[in-house]
C-alpha cells in the first residue's frame, strides 16, 4: 500500500565560530558625579545614585537608594512633599463652573474619586487631562487639570 520514505542524509550539529559570539569591550569616557546628599545638591539623573554600603556594614535605605526614589527619600529628610500626595479636597463636589483642581506635572493625572464627604461611594479612578475634564460617574464631582510644567519646543514638560 504506502511506503514510508526514509532520509538518508546524515544529522550534522551546526558549529559556529567562536569570533561571531565575542564582544568587545572599548573604554569610555565616564565623567563622575557626586551623590546628592541633600535636595540642593540633586543636579540630574546622575547625582541620584546612592553611594552603597561601606565595606563589613549593613547599608541603609539612604545608602542604596537610587533615582526618583532617593529623591523623595532626601525631600521626606528635609520635610518637602516632592510627589505633592496629600489628598484633595473633598469637603465639596466638583462642578462644571467650579471644578476641583488637581495639579500636575504631567498631561494628566490619575485621580480616585470618593465622594463628598469623603467615603461616601466606591474609589472610582478618573483621568482628567490638560483641555479635559473628569466627571466622577458616581456622585458627578468634576475635577479639572492644573498643568505645573513648563513647555518647551521639544514636546517635554520641564
């Protein structure tokens, strides 16, 4: 009836040459930066790495952290909100005359709407954004966009 065919070609592993895996490393310029130790001192990206553990100790949070997490740990050292987190107001509702204000350094900004007063309905999350405002779908409080940011040509909020 079938016959099943056969290969008769022999399986060979793929060898590759050792000089297509390597990579070579080139010295680079790297200039250094001190850590920030204080927010006056934070200058970029770059003064926010922590310095690390001294040799045969145990490193502390200020010791290891790095980027924007050091820098809300140096402003909660000094008493500044870097983040701006406290709540907003919710003795009131929002409306489309007189809307909550929510400030921002972004376009946008999340915000989780409890009511007026405050607990009286389920977190809903809304997203007011810069010319848009956001209409909580519970109570209807309005909370409208405060952009912080300075714009620049480049398309980037500085």
């Amino acid at each position: 009836m079938f016959t099943l065919r056969t290969s008769s070609r022999a399986i060979r592993p793929v060898s590759r040459a050792f000089s297509t895996s390597r990579v070579f490393f080139t010295e680079k310029n790297v200039t250094s930066y001190t850590t920030a130790k204080t927010l006056a001192d934070v200058k970029g990206p770059e003064t926010l790495i922590g310095p690390g553990a001294k040799e045969n100790t145990i490193p502390t949070e200020l010791d290891q952290a790095t980027g924007l997490a050091r820098l809300e740990l140096l402003g909660k050292l000094e008493g500044v909100d870097v983040f701006d987190s406290k709540p907003l107001e919710s003795s009131r509702t929002g409306t489309m005359a007189d809307p909550i204000i929510v400030n921002s350094y972004d376009d946008y900004r999340y915000v989780g709407c409890t009511g007026s007063p405050a607990g009286s309905h389920t977190t809903m999350w809304l997203k007011p954004s810069v010319g848009k405002v956001a209409r909580c779908w519970e109570c209807g409080s309005v909370y409208k966009l405060n952009p912080l940011g300075v714009h620049t040509d480049d398309g980037h909020s500085h």
